[in-house]
C-alpha cells in the first residue's frame, strides 16, 4: 500500500532529497514496499527488529518464558491471556512504532499488570539494543544514562514484583544472554545490559533524579493514599509529571515521543489518586495514553463468562446507594427496578458467587476492578425496612433520654422504659447487651439482643437450620445535660434493674472506651462481660467484622426490628464503609445506637452455641451448653433423673395415642425443668 504523502514537502526538500523521496515512492507504487526506505529506516540498526509477536512466542527472545509445552502432545501453549497479546500488538503496532507513551494498567487484583508492563520494558529495551549506537541515534551526551527503571512502594517490594520477573524473563532469553552480562553474585545473579544503558529499581522520584528516563514502571501507585488524600495525590501527580518531564526533555523529537511511563495499580478508591489520574486523561482525550480498566472476567479466560448459567447480577450503588446483590434467577424485572432506582447493575461470571456474598465492597474492588467510593453507603434503606415489624415496640419510650451524674438528678434510665412493652414470652429468652460509652459530647447507646430461634430450612417447616434468628428488644441513646457527664453507675444500675424485672442476661459488652471499670462491676455483680469493639477491621480484607454480621443479618432477615425507630433508622441508613474498610457516620450524624445494637448483636452470635439446644437440640448438648452444672457428676444426675421419668412414661401405655401423649408430657416437663431453675439457660 502507498503511504499517504503530503506532497507539498517536496518542496521543501533538497533536489538531492527529493530524487531520493520520489524513487522510493516509485517503489511502492511498483511492488508495495521500498528498499531505498528500509535502508534508510534500518540505517541506524545493526540489527533490525523483530515484531511484537515474534518477540513473545521465539524461544530466542522471550518465547522460553512465556511458553509451555504439553508433555504429552508436545504442543507449544502461550501463558499470556489473549486479552493481552491483543493489547501488545496495539501498543506496538510494527517492529519500530510506539503507539503510546503512557500507559495506565488498572482494574481488579489478579490481571497481570506488572507482568505485562514488564513485557513493554523488555520490548523497549530489546528495540533500543538492536541499535549500533543508541546515544548517537537519540541525540544525548556520552555523560547521560539511558535509563530502564521500576517504582514501588519500597525497596523491597519493587525488587520482589516486576524486577524478579524481569531478571527471569530476560536469563531465560538466549537473545539477551548473548548481549548483556550477569553480576558476579553466586545466589542471585543480576543481568545487566550493554551500550550505556542501565536497569534500575527504586521507591521514589529521588531515585531517578538526573538520568535520561526512556522507559519507567510506576507500580501501586495508590500506595501513598493516606489521611490527608488531596497532599497524597499532589505528590503522586508530581512524581509522574516530573517522570514524563525528563522522558520529553531528553528524548522529544517534534511530535513523536518513544519513551513509555506505566502507571498501576490495583483499584482502591475513588479517592485514590489513579482514579483522578485517569479522570483527567480522559477529560483531555490523549490519544498517547492507553487505559486498561478491566474486571477480571474480561482479562483473563479462565474465569468464565458474565453469559454462562448461572450468572448474576450485582447493583453498583453510589454514596447514597448501598450495594446490593441480587439473586441468581432474578427476573428482567427486578433488574429494572434497580436500574431506575439509579443503580448500574454489573452482570458477574457464576465462579464469584461466593466472593460477593462473603463481601461485596471487597469483590467489587478485587474481582471487578469498580472503586467503591470511600464513603459508601452500607445498608439500604429497603433491606432494613424488610426486617421492620408491627408485633411489638421500643419498650424504651423516648429516642433519647436526658440523664447525667449531677447529685440532683434522681432519674433513672428504667424511669423511661415502659416494662408492660414486653412480651411474658420474650423474658426468658437469652439477652445479650452492649453498651457504647461516652462521657460527653457523644452519646451512649444502649441495646439489647435476644435468641429467638431458629429459621426452618424451608417455609413449609421442617427441622431447624444451624441459622439463629434474633430480635432487637430495646435501644437508646443517653445524652448528659449540658455541663454534666453520663453516669457510668446509672448504666449499671440500668442493667441490674433488667435482671431484678425478670430478664434473662447471659453477657454484657461494651466498646474499649474507659470499659474496665463497669466490666469489672458487672463481673461482681454475676454477669458475663466481654469488650467488643464495633469498629474492629481486618486489616486483610478491610472487612469491620462486626458490622459484616450486622448487615448479613439483615439482609439475610436474621434480624427482627420494632418499626417505630426514627433515630436507630437514620442512624443505620446513614453508615457509610470507607476506603479502609470503617464503617463511620456523616458530619452531623451520631452512631451511637447502631454502634450499641451491632455491638449486642455481634455479642449474642459470640455465644449462640451456648444456647443452641433451646431450639431444638439433644440433651446432650443441653447438658453441655448448662453454664450452672460444672461437674459431671452433676450432670450425670440430670440425665439419669431424666431417663427414668422417660422409662416410667414409656411404661405406662405402649399404644400409639398414649406414647405421643407421653411425649408430649416429656417435652413439657423438659422445660417447665428450665423455666423452673433446674437447667439454666
């Protein structure tokens, strides 16, 4: 094919220059290419460079690395998904062109960004050593340094990633062995490369200050993304500007810069700086800059296919949207609903079931490369008002009450709790309590849980799952007057006064804030107590343990909640998850009963097992779960006594009518034994 030409730059050529321009557009028009310009082209080469694809798959260069061989067909397999030789061959088109010089490597965890932003540098490199002379042919000074360099958070970790797959690719490499030299080092050999040109790693700008910077590899690059994010990211964007600087002073020729900056990370948050990174690449639509934002399934083939059975759809929401996850048959309909409700609904391969049900903010970040945004919110609205009922109240009967330690206020937080609230029947169940305590300023929230039950493994009935059922049966939140403090007594007198009213307590929590006195004077007085922090965070996944169960409890309708609570909604709807994993609250915004109610819920899952035989268990479990028969004597009493009153029932009558009376008497005598003291819950 003929080049396009502009054939007013004849003109401007030297008769000699234009004689040489008109031949070799003689030759193309005669046999489609031009001697005279591969000449030209190839003048400064000693060598002429393979294409990109020669570069992977030729066992001479890097094909050793990134090919295996079946041992039983003998067949040649590439391990670099498709997605990625389609991506090569568009950043380096033909054997000396490349197409951009920025390129940005995102998305979700487990794409092979580094691994292929290594393959980019060796391409470069191997280009630039085919040359007979590579300073002459960029026009820089003998005292410069052409530079090949990788970025990492450390030392460390930019050695331990892309510069060990390099070292491996490039000794793997027939081509570059019989060019370059090893390091004397006998444990860990280092190639370094000939003609001037180095290869380098580091952790900051400082360690590419004063070099001529060809190729540089910037990996992670949301690692400084802290506390003060706007200072963060100016110094990220300074460290790259200052990259691109030296890569355009030092090898700019008119319009066309050969030099590549790679730029990636993982996804983190919309406030990382990658994020405004590429904001502003795209808002400038530069056509030098390639952006790879892919989630998993796309890049990589062996993850399956949002089209395969079994497919799901996941609602992506905003800050005022929490994420949803939708049901593996949910119908076109539903999809729609959520669609006009402003979600964007991300259709997901069946192999991430799993990883979306354990932690959607998670999954979405690492499977599908999307940024939950740094103040997300963590429960719908919807999902709580599903879990909401009209059985029974607050027993509390203000939101907030209004009680300090001043020596003339007399009240009492039972002065505002209405006892007649109370089903008889929800007395005996176990109550689990958090406190979340404050002094001054916040307030302190107060929250009891209870066991309930079990869920049947279907609606029809059935035997009882191992998925305990739990219900809210009380919250408040207690602000000091103005001047005063909390009273850390009346908070224990509150909850002595529960167990005089016929409640049955089985633990005690509340959060790490001055805690050791009030759990120590719980303890004295018989009660079970345990510190539980709400805003623990697995530092491995950036999972707040707590609030996980607390929303997988209500979204799963484990949690049953008296309708009429204005504060403890708002509070629940306006939890937001941060980058880091916290669930906190807007300014102007409290959490203190949201804090008090997860906090007793997290606590009454701590001992669900304790109590598992009331729903449907063996003796044996009963007998072990009895916090009050410590020996086994004890209980060997129990079940003997047991036993011979089952023995006299079975005595008695052996007809089919009698034998379910008898058991039913059995069952009725079991936990009159219960209500009466002989086995306590």
């Amino acid at each position: 094919m003929i080049p396009q030409i502009d054939v007013s730059i004849l003109d401007s050529l030297s008769p000699e220059e234009k004689e040489v321009a008109l031949e070799i557009l003689k030759q193309y028009s005669q046999e489609g290419h031009s001697e005279i310009l591969d000449e030209l082209k190839y003048s400064d080469f000693e060598e002429i460079p393979v294409d990109i694809m020669t570069f992977i798959s030729d066992e001479q260069y890097l094909g050793r690395g990134l090919y295996i061989k079946d041992e039983f067909t003998g067949e040649r397999r590439c391990t670099v998904f498709p997605y990625w030789v389609e991506t090569l061959k568009d950043i380096f088109p033909d054997n000396l062109t490349t197409k951009y010089n920025t390129i940005i490597l995102t998305g979700s965890i487990g794409l092979g960004k580094s691994f292929i932003a290594v393959v980019c540098q060796l391409y470069l490199l191997y280009r630039m050593l085919c040359l007979k002379d590579p300073y002459t042919y960029y026009g820089l000074q003998p005292i410069d340094k052409i530079t090949f360099s990788m970025l990492n958070v450390t030392i460390e970790a930019a050695q331990g990633v892309g510069w060990d797959k390099m070292q491996q690719l490039l000794q793997s490499s027939d081509w570059f062995m019989e060019r370059g030299m090893l390091s004397a080092s006998r444990t860990n050999p280092q190639w370094q490369p000939p003609k001037g040109i180095e290869l380098i790693f580091g952790s900051s700008n400082r360690h590419v200050v004063g070099r001529a910077l060809f190729s540089n590899f910037s990996d992670e690059v949301n690692f400084g993304i802290g506390n003060n994010v706007e200072k963060q990211k100016a110094k990220l964007k300074k460290m790259i500007s200052q990259i691109d600087a030296r890569m355009i002073s030092r090898f700019g020729k008119g319009t066309y810069l050969p030099t590549m900056n790679i730029i990636a990370s993982s996804k983190d948050s919309e406030q990382a700086f990658m994020e405004s990174y590429i904001e502003m690449k795209r808002k400038n639509e530069s056509k030098t800059t390639l952006i790879v934002d892919e989630p998993q399934w796309v890049v990589r083939n062996d993850k399956g296919s949002p089209d395969d059975p079994g497919s799901f759809y996941v609602a992506v929401g905003n800050k005022f949207l929490a994420h949803e996850l939708l049901p593996v048959n949910a119908t076109e309909a539903e999809v729609n609903a959520y669609r006009e409700k402003g979600y964007f609904m991300l259709k997901v391969p069946p192999i991430y079931r799993e990883a979306f049900e354990d932690n959607i903010d998670l999954a979405l970040t690492d499977n599908a490369g999307i940024s939950t945004s740094s103040t997300t919110k963590y429960v719908s609205g919807v999902r709580l008002n599903q879990i909401k009922v009209d059985t029974y109240k607050n027993p509390f009967t203000r939101d907030v009450i209004e009680v300090g330690n001043s020596p003339e206020d007399a009240l009492q937080y039972a002065n505002f709790f209405d006892i007649s609230r109370i089903n008889p029947a929800d007395l005996s169940r176990p109550l689990f309590i958090h406190l979340d305590m404050s002094l001054s300023g916040d307030k302190t929230g107060i929250a009891g849980i209870w066991i309930t039950g079990k869920r049947p493994r279907n609606p029809d009935g059935g035997d009882p799952s191992k998925e305990l059922e739990f219900k809210v049966a009380f919250s408040v939140s207690v602000k000091a007057p103005k001047g005063f403090q909390v009273s850390f007594e009346k908070n224990r007198n509150f909850v002595r006064w529960l167990r005089e009213m016929g409640f049955a307590i089985k633990g005690v929590s509340s959060d790490t804030f001055q805690s050791a006195q009030i759990q120590q004077q719980l303890k004295s007085d018989g009660f079970e107590t345990k510190i539980i922090s709400v805003d623990r965070v697995d530092s491995a996944t950036k999972t707040c343990i707590p609030y996980s169960f607390f929303k997988s409890a209500i979204y799963e309708r484990h949690l049953q909640l008296y309708r009429d609570c204005p504060l403890l909604t708002d509070e629940i709807v306006s939890l937001e998850r941060l980058s880091d994993g916290h669930i906190d609250h807007p300014q102007n915004f409290s959490k203190d009963q949201s804090d008090a109610v997860c906090g007793a819920l997290y606590l009454a899952s701590q001992f669900a097992e304790q109590y598992s035989f009331d729903y449907g268990e063996n003796i044996t479990v009963a007998l072990d779960a009895n916090t009050e028969l410590s020996d086994e004597f004890n209980k060997q009493r129990l079940l003997m006594a047991f036993e011979e009153e089952l023995a006299g029932i079975y005595q008695e009558n052996n007809t089919a009518l009698a034998l379910e009376r008898q058991q039913q008497k059995a069952q009725q005598m079991y936990y009159q034994d219960i209500l009466d003291g002989i086995i306590v819950l």
